[in-house]
C-alpha cells in the first residue's frame, strides 16, 4: 500500500493501488424551516464527532439509494434523495487492520419524514441546524467546506 498522508486541507493519497481506495456514500439531509436551509447531523459511533449518514456501497443498489438507506439507518429520516452528489470528501477510516483511505461521495435527501424510532436510535444523536452551524460544527474540514459552499443552497433547491 502507498503512503497516506493526512494534513489540515484534507487528505493526500501517494502511490496509491486501485484497490487501495474504497467508496462510500453520504446523504445530506436537508429541509427548509422558514426562509433557512437545515441540515442535520448524527453522532459518530466510536467518537461521537458530528458527521453525516453514510456507508459502504450495497449490492444492487445505486449510489444515492444507498445513501437514502444510511439516512433510514442512522438518522431516522426518510425523503427524496437526489440522483446527483454535491460534493466529494475523503477521510481516513481506522480498521482493525490499519488505515483505509475513503472517498465519500455526498447526495442531497429532501427531508420528509422524520421517524421516532429508526434502527440506530440507541446508538447515535440527531440534531438539526443551519448550514453556516453545520460547517462548524463537523470535525471534517473537507465535509465543513461542501457544507459552508455558497452555491450548496441553490443545490438543495
């Protein structure tokens, strides 16, 4: 496997096979409270950072219904999930093995539904907040900068 270098713009992949990377996909669930975009974020498991649903690809799925399928998951939230990514962010997944370098890919969810009870209610925290709240708040500057894009909210429209 080739170096992995981690730094505060992101990360940098060096020397990197094709299968050295692998893929994820995100949803950005979203609605409009009164004239603002809202966003909202989980808690991590391991590390209770705020992040954004998100897993690995799944068979016989395409990437943006997986996606829908993490927000169901994790946050509890059901809604329209757009064919097209907002953005991409990479980070680095710690394995029991070592350090896997990840490329997420990020889908806009209209939110339209928001369950009571979801699968990984006991395990996680949910909170809604602006877009401007959200890039401070996510640890992840390459999430933090597609959240605080000034063109994000013509997107989610």
């Amino acid at each position: 496997m080739g170096q992995i270098v981690s730094h505060g713009g992101g990360t940098r992949l060096s020397d990197l096979g094709k299968r050295d990377m692998r893929a994820q996909f995100a949803a950005l669930c979203w609605r409009q409270r009164d004239d603002k975009i809202e966003v909202l974020l989980i808690t991590s498991r391991d590390s209770g950072r705020w992040v954004i649903p998100k897993g690995w690809p799944m068979q016989g799925k395409a990437p943006q219904q997986a996606a829908g399928i993490e927000a169901l998951e994790e946050a509890g939230v059901r809604g329209i999930v757009s064919e097209r990514a907002v953005g991409v962010f990479t980070y680095l997944k710690e394995m029991a093995d070592g350090v896997l370098p990840v490329l997420v890919a990020v889908f806009p969810l209209a939110v339209s539904k928001v369950l009571g009870d979801w699968p990984e209610k006991g395990e996680r925290t949910r909170q809604w907040m602006t877009l401007k709240k959200a890039a401070r708040t996510v640890s992840d500057p390459e999430l933090a900068r597609i959240l605080s894009d000034p063109t994000l909210p013509k997107l989610l429209r």
